[in-house]
C-alpha cells in the first residue's frame, strides 16, 4: 500500500486546513487509518485514527473537540479536518494504514505515507 499525503500549508492560529490522504496498491477499504504528526526534535505522536468500517474514531486528548478523521472508500482517501489551529499544531504529518489495528501507537501501523508539512502562526 503507498500512501500520499497533501493539504499542508501555512495558516494563521484559529484557521483551519484539511489534510489529505490518497492511498493506491491496496485494498482500501479493508484498512485501518491513522494520523500522526511530528514536530522538530520530539516524537512522532498519535493524532486521530478510525477502523476500515468507519463508524468509530479516536483522538489525542490535544486535539479532541478540533480535528476530525474521516474516509472515503470510494475515493480510497482518509481525511483529517482541522479547525481551531495552534501553534503547538505545528509538525510533520503523517498518514498510516494498518490491516486489522487502528490505536495509538506508532508501532502498531505498517504502511506510511511521506508527511506534510503543517505551520500554524501565532
């Protein structure tokens, strides 16, 4: 599975951007996918992931209330909306996929996409 990640930029605190996730080679529909995001010189960390049926979600407490994830099957696609942003906001995102896991580690995810970048001024 490869993994495409776009829709980073450079925003202003309280906007908003929509990440973009395009996923070829695989079957969709059939995995788990997460988001995380790495800012200079700390870990990756988990942001927001959800199963291959949709339905449920999960969210790092920082950005619970302001992100949402969400898929599209049809369109092979996993989206994070992003509203409310922070300069603590800014980092490297990531998209990953999974076959049968969706928590909170990085670990746990096999398949990753390249990043995008995301800055939020003060």
């Amino acid at each position: 599975v490869q993994l495409q990640a776009s829709g980073g930029g450079l925003v202003q605190a309280g906007g908003s951007l929509r990440l973009s996730c395009a996923a070829s080679g695989g079957t969709f529909s059939s995995y788990a996918m997460g988001w995380f995001r790495q800012a200079p010189g700390k870990e990756r960390e988990f942001v927001a992931a959800m199963p291959w049926s949709g339905g449920r979600t999960n969210y790092a407490d920082s950005v619970k209330g302001r992100f949402t994830i969400s898929r599209d099957n049809a369109k092979n696609t996993v989206y994070l909306q992003m509203n409310s942003l922070k300069p603590e906001d800014t980092a490297v995102y990531y998209c990953a996929a999974d076959p049968t896991r969706w928590g909170n580690s990085r670990y746990e995810y096999l398949y990753w996409g390249q990043g995008t970048q995301v800055t939020v001024s003060s």
